[in-house]
C-alpha cells in the first residue's frame, strides 16, 4: 500500500481535506461545519478568479495589520511569552431563539448565546484547538439601554452579552468584546452567529456542499449564480464578519490547519446560583495557563 501523500497533487484537493476534516469532527464541534460552510460557499465564489489572476487575492481584509495582535507578551510563571501571531480566532455561537437574525432599532432584550465555541487555527504548529465556554461564565462586558446609549463595562454572563445589544452587528461585537476580554485581550479575528432553526439550514448546506466541494471551483466557472444563491441563504440564515474579501484566506488558513489534530479545551471553575441565576466563576490559574498554551510562545 503506497504512503505517498500528494498534498498539493491538484489544485481541488484542498476541499478534499476540508471536506474530509468536517466528515471527521461534524459531531464533535458544534459549529464546525457551519464555519466551514461559509468559507467553503464564499471561496467556491472567488476560487476559479483566483486561477486566472492569483494577483488580486493578495490583499484580502483579512490581512489588515491589527496592533492590537502586535507585540503582546506576558509572564507566567517566570518565563516571558510572546502572543502567536500566526492564529485565527473564529468564534461561533448558537442562540436559543427561532428564525431570520435581524437587528432592530430598540436595544435589550434579545436572544442568549447558549452555546459558544472558539475555533483557534493554528497555522505555526499546524492545529485547531477548540474552546468550548459556558454561556454562564462571568466576564466583563458592555451594557446599553433600550436607545442603544452605551452605559459601559459591567460584569454579566457570556450568554447576555448577545441578549443587551440590537440583535444585529452591536449584539455580536459585544459578545466578541467579551470573550477577547474573558481570554486577556486575545484578538478574535471573526465570528458566526447562528440560532437553532438557522442551523438545520446550514447543516444542510454544509452537507450539500460537502458532496461535491472538489468540483467547486468547475462548477462555478459553469454557472456563478451557485453560489450566490447559496451566499443568500447564508446571509438570511447567520450573522458573520467573514466578508467575501476574506473568504480566499480563511480557505488557505483552514488548508493549512485541517491536516493536524485537532484538541477540545474547557474553562475548569465553579458555579455558584444567585437568586434565580446560575453563573459560572472561571478557575483564575488555570484561565491563565490555558492562555498561555493555547495563544502564546515562549519567547
């Protein structure tokens, strides 16, 4: 039996791998094949473009220089760690609320993020690291009034971070803001949000795709509006800051970490009820050291 790996054999066998990655991991990782999806419709959009002019996929928005990834270092335990800056942070959440995702003018009172993943892709060591949180952990975040008035930073559960925005654009940064903040100012470079019904719809997307994702970029020169139409059921389904511009490079990043294996990590803690409330208080050292392994080198 031969060993031989043709990595880079023909230019499809890239959604090959993605397509074998999420065959894999579908029932461990919720949201992976959400993510997936969306990378997979939107680079299926820009894929065979990028053959005839590999030029114009250099500069994507993706790669826009974030100082807030720059130098950031840290010491634990008596050694000084520098942040990884060959990560891609994609947060997923799911919401416990039915039908279209619309922001609406009144702020409060939206849907909970009842279940949030954070998908680290790690291109230097050639791995994603999945960190599931409980939507009850205590973590600092933004507080609006109905208006959408920003009365500041107050401490809350993750799940009510989506819940006091406008169920749009403001609910998901908020809740972005407050796992960066949970996780010591880590930078999350995308997220998707999904509610239960818009799940199924993906799944089935996902599942559509999976089936002929190594003839994509054929297909697409064939007939473009595919894609597009898969792209609006998207829109109308998920709320997500990945843009067409960075589809190519999130492709690329998923390429380049899906070979590895892949590790669950949870935050270790306590929980504690308060009135009717149930909150969970993070493990402060062990948060720290899963920071440190997950998101730093030593320098």
């Amino acid at each position: 039996m031969s060993t031989h790996h043709h990595k880079h054999h023909h230019r499809h066998s890239i959604w090959y791998r993605m397509r074998r990655w999420v065959r894999h991991n579908k029932g461990l990782a919720a949201g992976s094949a959400v993510i997936v999806a969306v990378v997979a419709v939107g680079a299926g959009t820009v894929l065979y473009r990028s053959y005839q002019s590999q030029s114009q996929m250099h500069v994507t928005a993706g790669n826009a220089v974030d100082m807030k990834g720059g130098y950031r270092t840290r010491t634990w335990d008596g050694k000084e760690y520098q942040y990884n800056a060959q990560i891609t942070n994609i947060l997923y959440a799911e919401l416990d609320s039915e039908g279209k995702l619309e922001a609406e003018a009144t702020y409060g009172g939206k849907a909970k993020a009842e279940t949030l993943t954070l998908f680290i892709m790690d291109k230097k060591n050639q791995k994603i690291n999945v960190l599931t949180l409980d939507g009850e952990t205590v973590a600092q975040m933004h507080q609006y009034d109905s208006t959408g008035k920003d009365m500041g930073v107050s401490e809350g559960v993750l799940k009510d971070a989506y819940s006091y925005g406008d169920g749009g654009e403001v609910s998901c940064e908020n809740l972005v803001n407050a796992v960066e903040t949970l996780l010591g100012d880590i930078t999350i470079n995308e997220y998707v949000v999904a509610n239960r019904s818009s799940k199924i719809e993906i799944h089935a997307l996902a599942d559509g795709l999976m089936a002929y994702m190594g003839e994509f970029a054929d297909l697409m020169q064939k007939d473009p509006n595919m894609a597009v139409q898969e792209e609006q059921i998207m829109r109308d389904n998920l709320q997500t800051s990945i843009t067409r511009n960075k589809y190519q490079s999130l492709a690329e990043t998923m390429d380049q970490t899906s070979e590895g294996i892949m590790d669950y990590y949870q935050l270790q803690g306590e929980r504690r009820s308060s009135g009717t409330a149930e909150m969970f208080y993070p493990d402060e050292q062990q948060l720290e050291q899963m920071i440190i392994n997950l998101f730093y080198e030593e320098v």
